[in-house]
C-alpha cells in the first residue's frame, strides 16, 4: 500500500505566487524599468516625456515624480520606486530623478552580488552601513550658505531650473524666486506655501513678475464696483453675506399681502445691516470665503466697496499673511482692528481671465510669482521648474548648508565609500563597493544625456584634483563645479540618498510575492513578473 501525500493548499486557488530568486528578479526587474523611464530626463541636456493620459490630455515635462505619477504604474515593487520621487518631493520639491535613478542602480547592483550567492540580509547590512557613511561625508564636504548670500542662492535657483522648461530665462526667474523667498523668510524658515505661483498664458517668460502681495484668479461680484482702491482696507470673512436657511424645515403661513412684504423688508433690512456693519469697520475691500447674496452686492457697490466671494481658504490664509488682517468668522465681530493694508486692488484682465491684484502691501509675508509662457505646456513646465527652484532655496536656507552639482557629490562620496569599504570585514564590504559603484549612476547618465562617453568621463573626474570635480556637459571638460555656480542644497542629496537605499534594502529582502483576491480583484493587479510596460 503506497502511502501518497495529499498537496496542502492554504491559499485561495486564484492566488499567484512567486518566491526565491524568481520574486526578487521580477521586483528589481520592475524597479529598474521605472529608473530607466526617467532617466534620460536629468541633467542640462536631459530629454522630455511627453504623457498622454486616458481623457487624452498632454503633459509634457521632464520632471521626476510627474513623470511617474501621470504613468499610473501598477506593478508594486514599481510603485515603491515612485513612493521614492513623491517622498522626495514632499520633504524638498527637487531631486525626484536623482533618487529614482539611484535606487534603480543599488537594485541593479544587488542583483550582480545576489548571483554571486551573497545572502540578502548582508546585502542590506551593507547596504546600511555604507549609506550611514555617505551621509557622514556630505556632512562633513557641504559648504555654508546664509540667507544674505544673494549670489549663491541665485546659483542654486539657476540650478534647479537648468535643463527644464524655465532654462531660457533662467537669470531672470532666478532673481524674482531669490527676492520672493527672502520676502516670506523667517529666520531660516521658509515656508513654500506663502509664495503663490500663477501662471498667465500668451507673454514670454521674461516678462515674469513678482508680486508684493497676492494675485488670485477671482473678479469683483458686482459691475458698479470700483476697478481699482488705492491704500484699501482689507477685510477677510468667513462668514456668508446671505440670509440663512433655517437649520429644521419650518413653515411661514402669510395671510395677509402686507405680511409677506414685512417679510421681505426684514430680509432686506438683515442684509442692508451686515454691509452697514462692514462699512462702518473701515473697510473697502472685501473678501468673503462664502456666498455673497445678490442684493448684499448691491449695497456693497453702492458703498463703494470691492467685494470678492468664494475665495478659496488657502488664498484666504495667504491674503491675511501678505495684508495683515484677520479672518473673521462673524460679521458682526468685524472691527477695524481686524482690517489690513494694500497699497493698492485692482482688478485687471490678463488674457481670458480677470484677476484680482493685491499689491503693494507693508510687509508681506505672502507674495505672488506670477509666470508666463506661451502657451499651455510651456507654462506649466515653467511653474514645475519655479517651483523646484523654491523648494531648493527653502531646503538650502533651513539647513544652512550646500553641495555642488553636476556629479561633485557623488564622485566625492564615491571615493570615500571605497576608501571606507576597505576597512570593512566579511562580505560587507563587497555591498559597501558596490553602494561606491552606483554612485557614479549621477554623473554617468549626465554623460550619456550629453552625448559624451561616459567610460571617459567617470575615468577623468576620479582623478580630477579640484575641490568639487564636476561635468561641464557643454564641452565635455571637467570643471570646480562650485566655481562654476553649480549649487544643490544637501538636503537633496541626503534624501535622495536615505530613499533610495531604504527601499533599495527593502525589495532586496523580498523573497515572495503573493497576489490574492477573488478573481476580479486579481485582474486588476499585474501578475507577478509583468513589469511596468
């Protein structure tokens, strides 16, 4: 009697399995085809995407994490390679590319080592320890910047915005980005939010502008009002300027004419009573984040009042940053205590638009970039590289320290693992070569962007003597980055860095990959060993 043993299933038979080397392949597979879609983007010479989505509509852009966001990736070891680029943007705003490349190329590294039967767990040992002493040399190579410094954060704002959209006029947005982040810093805080970016279709960008105060995409509710107040006074509500719907359904029985016309003069009264409190406060502008009722508007342009309605919170927040009022959530607390200041409110058509100008304020600590371009696509990816370019100088002020550009850092870096690895015992120290050897990914794919051999380059900047041997991708020539105004704060390096090998380490240590779900669910996930496309 043969005694056969019955197969254990413990998983739904629609379940997809794939362990061992077959899982970890498929995953750093998926990996690497995300860094290499973004890849021929960085850099001066880098390259655009263009992305059509499912409505049809056209992004085109050379920006890391909007690339990956709008490819609407599935497989998931692939989405933990674009979790990486909106980490990245989320703490900096740039460097999104840098770091997607550099996890692709510590997974491509893993592998080779992987086949050469070292355990993972070392592998990400070593990993860690190499990435612990990368960050200790860029903090110990990183140079000191002071919000003073104009020169130098104009070079790291030129920087951010090198090989994108905005490269044209690069030194003009540079200087109006530079003058807008000193306006709302505090100390060494920067915060992003309180520099609004607009974009204006149909002028150059050279005609870009900065804005002491506030531009927002509303028009004054009422055509009898004025145009343009001079020294305003600002009132922000948020309140509604209407007669509320009682909270219960609630009957009035009207049995007599003269009842509903007392009805209606009570209204009318209500109404005429909040614009009498809003004018006696001082005020000459107003701005309300709800409704303002039809004949409430009629009263406030005869007052002589500009009112604008429905203005979004964030721009409420803003306007009370740059004016120095105070929101008020009840018009019948409204005093001129609560108002601010503009120099001066106008309305004024830009294009199709009109927009309401709040300029000219004391002290604003909100401003206005208002961007130009020519069409649609061109301004969008200017505002894509403004906003880089803000996100740079904010991480640079708040950390009061900087490293050069153009592949410096990561030669630097570079040499100190391997310097490092030799010190390391077991097999350790082969990751830790092998964290120095993707490194060089930064510069090598800067080459290749540039058309240049990038065997030849990487051979030059090892031994180059400057201080920051970088890559002039114009000429091919190694240059002292620094010198050559190539600026990146730290904190895109130490990010980028930090990201990539966590998750870097984390894949590595996949061995099994289950997809589960009844059928329908599993349809939609991509069976394993499917990479992106």
């Amino acid at each position: 009697m043969t005694n056969t043993m019955q197969p254990i299933f413990i998983l739904p038979e629609d379940t997809k399995q794939t362990t061992g080397k077959d899982a970890l392949r498929n995953n750093i597979a998926a990996a690497k085809a995300v860094a290499q879609a973004v890849r021929s983007t960085l850099g001066p010479k880098g390259m655009d995407k263009m992305i059509v989505d499912s409505a049809g509509d056209v992004t085109i852009t050379n920006d890391g994490v909007t690339i990956l966001t709008e490819m609407q990736i599935e497989h998931p070891a692939a989405k933990m390679i674009v979790e990486i680029a909106k980490t990245q943007e989320e703490a900096v705003g740039d460097g999104t590319t840098t770091a997607v490349i550099l996890a692709g190329e510590l997974l491509k590294k893993a592998e080779e080592l992987l086949d050469q039967n070292i355990h993972p767990t070392v592998l990400a040992k070593g990993y860690r320890l190499a990435e612990a002493e990368a960050q200790r040399i860029l903090q110990q190579e990183a140079e000191a910047v002071t919000i003073d410094d104009e020169q130098l954060l104009q070079h790291i704002a030129i920087t951010a915005m090198t090989g994108k959209g905005a490269e044209a006029n690069k030194e003009k947005l540079a200087e109006i980005i530079v003058k807008a982040v000193r306006r709302v810093a505090e100390g060494t805080t920067v915060n992003s939010n309180n520099i609004k970016v607009e974009k204006q279709i149909g002028e150059s960008a050279d005609k870009s502008e900065l804005i002491d105060g506030l531009v927002i995409d509303k028009e004054k509710v009422h055509s009898e009002m004025p145009n343009k107040v001079e020294n305003a006074k600002i009132a922000l509500l948020d309140s509604p300027l209407e007669i509320k719907n009682t909270e219960i359904d609630a009957k009035i029985q009207i049995t007599d004419p003269s009842q509903l016309n007392a009805f209606l003069d009570m209204e009318e009264r209500t109404l005429r009573q909040m614009v009498e409190k809003i004018k006696d406060s001082g005020a000459t502008v107003l701005f309300s984040q709800r409704g303002i009722d039809d004949l409430a508007q009629h009263f406030l342009a005869k007052a002589g009042i500009l009112a604008a309605r429905r203005v979004l919170k964030s721009d409420m927040e803003k306007l009370a940053q740059a004016t120095g009022a105070k929101i008020v959530s009840n018009w019948k607390e409204l005093t001129a205590a609560d108002l601010g200041f503009a120099g001066l409110v106008r309305e004024e058509k830009r294009g199709a638009e009109e927009l309401l100008f709040i300029e000219k304020c004391r002290n604003p600590k909100a401003v206005t970039l208002l961007v130009k371009g020519g069409t649609e696509h061109v301004v969008e990816e200017i505002k894509r590289a403004v906003a880089d370019a803000i996100g740079d100088l904010a991480a640079a002020i708040k950390e009061g320290k900087a490293v050069a550009g153009a592949g410096a850092v990561e030669i630097k870096i570079a040499k100190g693992l391997k310097k490092y690895a030799e010190k390391l015992t077991g097999r350790e120290q082969l990751a830790a070569q092998a964290f120095a050897e993707a490194m060089e990914v930064i510069p090598r794919a800067l080459a290749e962007n540039a058309g240049l051999d990038p065997l030849e380059v990487i051979t030059q900047l090892r031994s180059a003597q400057q201080k920051w041997p970088g890559i002039n991708v114009f000429n091919g020539q190694i240059m002292d980055a620094w010198n050559a105004g190539v600026i990146e704060p730290l904190k895109v390096k130490t990010q980028a860095i930090s990201s990539a090998a966590e998750v870097a380490e984390m894949i590595i240590r996949i061995d099994d990959v289950i997809v589960g779900g009844n059928k329908k669910q599993a349809s939609n996930l991509p069976p394993p060993g499917i990479g992106m496309m």
